[in-house]
C-alpha cells in the first residue's frame, strides 16, 4: 500500500515537471511572436558634391535676342516693312530660343539670366501675337492703337531700366545691351505717343547697336570658352560678378 502511494506521489510529481516545462516553454515561444523593434543600421553621412556640367545657356539667349532686335530694328530704321521673316525670328529666335534659355539659366540658380530670357523671349512672342491678332477672324476689333503700345512699350522700358541697374555688378558687355535696350524703349514709347516717326528711325538706328552688343557678347562667349582663353573681351572686372 505504501509503495502504491509513492508511486502515486511520484507520479504526481512528474507530471507537475512536465507541466511547468511545458508552460515556460510555451511562454518563451509566445514572446518570440511578439513584433519586434525595427533596428537601422545607420553610417555617417557624406556629403556630395555635385559639379555642374551642363554648357552655358547665355550665348543662345544673347543669340536669339541680338539677331531678332538687329533685324526688327531695321525695319523701325526704315529698310523694310514688318514682314513674314521679322515675325518668324520673332517666335523662333526671339521666342522659343530665348525662353529656353531662361529655363536653363533657372536650373543653373541664375535668378538674373532666368528673369531676363525668359522676360524678353515672352516679349517677342507677345509682339508678333500683337501683329498677328488682328488680322484674324476674331481679333480684328481689338487691334491696338499707338497709344496703348506706346504704354506696352513703356513698361517694358521700366522693366529693362532696373535690370540694368543690375548689370552694374556684371561686365560691360552686358551693361551696354541693357543700357541701349532702356533707350530703345523709351525712344519707341515716345515715338508711338507723340507719332514722330523722325524718332521712330533714330530709335532704330539705336536699335541696330543694341543687337549687335548682344550678338558680339554671344560670339564672345563662344569663342573665349572654346580656345579657353579671352579671344573677345567682355569688360570683366576682379570685383564683377558673373551673372550672365
């Protein structure tokens, strides 16, 4: 009797082992399905330069300017008529390269040589969208007189006075395009207000000098970046800063 009680209690006591290992151990599992904290591995950061390679815009917008501002200017001085070759240099050249031009002096941080390509390449497309408009269907009421271009062509003036100011802290060949390019409009203003086509001619003439500066400062840039070396100067000073 006595031994079957021993085997009862050890018995007993087995079971109770077993059972206490098989609840640790299944409390161990359960933790190991708890989600676990995310661990990133980090490394000191480095920091990149970045060199950009990308070719200068500036020639291409002078380009576009000077050939379309020579050849509109012609016609104010009297050679020629407003014509088809005007009005397509005028949204080629004029236009759509200038503007381009602007959008890759803004991805070069140009805030200058963005506002001014894209500014005047608009201008040309808004001057040929002038001539243009009312010869259509549905713009033919609404041709301007000479009054309201002479105010078209007085803010424009305004507009290019302060740029110049601003092309005092760049070289001289820049200073000299928007120097002349102030004059030319408010000679034009003046002209479109007072109907002096005598001034309207000078302001051609005027004109022509303007847009040779600007194709002299394309050529220039080409060619000093080619050769690597100043074959056409610009005027540059030490204390200039570049923001062509």
């Amino acid at each position: 009797m006595l031994d079957r009680t021993k085997n009862l209690h050890g018995v007993e006591y087995l079971c109770r082992f077993f059972v206490r290992k098989n609840i640790w151990s299944i409390l161990k599992y359960s933790k190991s399905l708890k989600p676990k904290r995310l661990t990133v591995m980090t490394t000191n950061s480095t920091a990149l330069a970045i060199k950009d390679t990308t070719a200068n815009p500036a020639p291409l917008g002078l380009l576009g300017f000077g050939m379309t501002t020579v050849l509109l200017n012609l016609h104010n001085a009297g050679f020629y008529s407003v014509n088809s070759m005007i009005m397509g240099m005028g949204i080629f050249m004029g236009g759509i390269a200038q503007i381009f031009a602007g959008l890759q002096e803004w991805k070069k941080n140009n805030t200058f040589g963005a506002t001014a390509f894209t500014a005047y390449g608009s201008f040309w497309l808004s001057l040929v969208a002038l001539w243009l408009i009312p010869k259509t269907s549905f713009g033919a009421a609404y041709a301007s007189d000479e009054k309201s271009v002479g105010f078209y062509l007085l803010l424009w003036g305004i507009f290019t006075l302060f740029m110049f100011f601003g092309t005092l802290r760049s070289n001289r060949m820049l200073q000299v395009v928007f120097f002349t390019l102030t004059i030319l409009f408010f000679l034009l203003a003046i002209a479109d207000f007072t109907g002096n086509e005598t001034l309207r001619t000078i302001a051609g003439y005027e004109g022509i000098i303007c847009g040779l500066s600007a194709f002299y400062g394309c050529v220039a840039q080409v060619l000093n970046e080619v050769y690597g070396k100043t074959i056409l100067p610009l005027g540059i000073k030490k204390t200039t800063i570049r923001i062509e």
